[in-house]
C-alpha cells in the first residue's frame, strides 16, 4: 500500500478537519457496576489508559457506572433505551465492553436500531461461549482452531447465542491482540484467546499488554474514524478494508479479519458506493 499515514498522522489530520478542530461523540467504558469506584479500577487503569494513549480526548472518554444507583441504567441495553440515558446516547458513538464482552438478548435488537458500535474483547469470552484457541505461539500447533479437544465456540455458553446474534447486528466488533515476532510473523498473544465464531467482525490489534488493551485500542480507532464518516457501517467497512490479512487466507478463526491498520488511507477517503 503507498502513500500510508501513521495512525497518529491520522488522527492530527482528523483533529483538523473536525468541527471547531475538536473531536465530536462520545466513546463510552461500560465495565463498571453502579457505586463501583474508577479509580484504581481495571477499567482505568487498562482501557481508559490506552484511549487516551490512542488519541482520544479525556473530555471525549465517559465512564458509566459510577455514582449511578438504578442497575438498569447500566450495560447495553441501558445505555441504548433507559430514558436517563437519552442526553448521553445521542452523544454516544462508540461504547467499550474489554472486561464484559457479552450480550444478553434484551440488547440485541437496541444495538441493531441505533448507530453505536460497541467494541468487546474475544480475549475476555468464556471458551464455550465464542472464543478459541490457540493461547500460547508456543503451543500454536496443538491449540489449532479445529483440534477437536478445544470448544473454540459450539454453542455451549449459556450466552452464546445472544452475544453473536448482537455481533451479527454489524454493530458489535471483537478484538483480540497478537504480537510480532523479531522476523516480522505475526502471531496471537500468549495466553489470549482469540476470535473463534465472531471472526467476521473480529479484528486483531498488535498489542503487547492484555486483550482489555486492544478492544480499547480498536474503540479508539474507530471513534477516530466517527469523526469521518457519519454511519455506523461506515466505519466497519472502512476498519474491515483496511485490515492486512494475517494467519490462514481470508477472514479466520484465530485473526478475524485481520490484522488493524492504523496507517489506511482509505479511513481518509470518501466512502463510495459498494
């Protein structure tokens, strides 16, 4: 690909073209439970950490959680339909879930109605749920996503099946982290599950740390993108097409759709018909 642009490129380029050179929307952290402190928290110390050193403004991060006393104001289906949520959801465009990646069923129709996208960690999936092997480059071979002895999804989670009928919405995004090796492979993160069922809407980011880091990675990213294209899917088709094929040929069970490229020109591009 010529004429790349750093993901940091990117986002100065798009903090100008910006309305008042700002950002706009919200990127929501739904990871806490009401009355739960932030700070000192997983979810400020790993995700609201990695967004801010992605780009995102603090002023543009909003954690949901604390201080809230009615538990139905909180999760997905909450934030999409509790009439307290109206001021925040009209803001909201991207909504992080690195600790809690599942979906109950009363989200999955909400998530499909509006134009949020909520970005979870495959990494963080019960096995039986969605998820699969391998965990370990070293033991790459054994945890093969067909070996028979590992899940790799199946359907035996008690939320199986409504976490992928939201991730079939096209509104939910998985991530999972992998790492480079000194000759360039690029390989799943040791002990990181990885996209098992949710491959078509499942993204690897190349991060060192834990996979709580790269589903707030890829939340950042694409609260990047929001900032130019105005739909939802969008900025899945802009992610997807920038996504360089890793592991096995095409969308994959270890990888999804690939490897995220942050330099894509083509997040910078008009979006044409498809």
């Amino acid at each position: 690909m010529t004429n790349t642009l750093s993901f940091a490129g990117m986002r100065d380029l798009i903090g100008r073209i910006a309305d008042g050179g700002g950002h706009r929307g919200k990127l929501i952290i739904s990871e806490l439970d009401a009355g739960e402190a932030f700070e000192g928290s997983h979810a400020q110390q790993t995700v609201y950490v990695s967004m801010k050193e992605e780009g995102v403004p603090a002023a543009n991060i909003h954690v949901h959680g604390p201080g809230i006393t009615n538990q139905r104001v909180l999760g997905p289906h909450g934030i999409l339909t509790h009439p307290d949520n109206a001021a925040l959801r009209a803001e909201t465009l991207v909504v992080n879930r690195s600790v809690r990646p599942a979906f109950n069923a009363l989200a999955v129709q909400p998530i499909a109605a509006h134009n949020i996208i909520f970005v979870a960690s495959a990494g963080n999936l019960d096995p039986d749920i969605v998820a699969c092997g391998p965990t370990d480059p070293r033991i790459r071979d054994f945890w093969r996503s067909d070996h028979p002895y590992f899940s790799c999804g199946g359907g035996r989670g008690s939320t199986y099946a409504n976490t992928m009928a939201a991730v079939r919405t096209g509104k939910v995004l998985m991530a999972t982290a992998a790492v480079r090796e000194q000759d360039g492979t690029v390989v799943p993160n040791t002990g990181v599950l990885m996209c098992g069922d949710t491959r078509e809407q499942c993204f690897a980011v190349e991060q060192s740390g834990i996979t709580s880091a790269s589903a707030a990675a890829l939340s950042a990213a694409v609260f990047h993108l929001f900032q130019t294209y105005e739909d939802a899917d969008d900025v899945v088709h802009a992610l997807t097409s920038c996504a360089t094929d890793i592991g096995e040929p095409g969308v994959d069970r270890e990888f999804g759709q690939g490897l995220v490229d942050f330099r894509c020109t083509e997040a910078m591009m008009p979006v044409v018909d498809r």
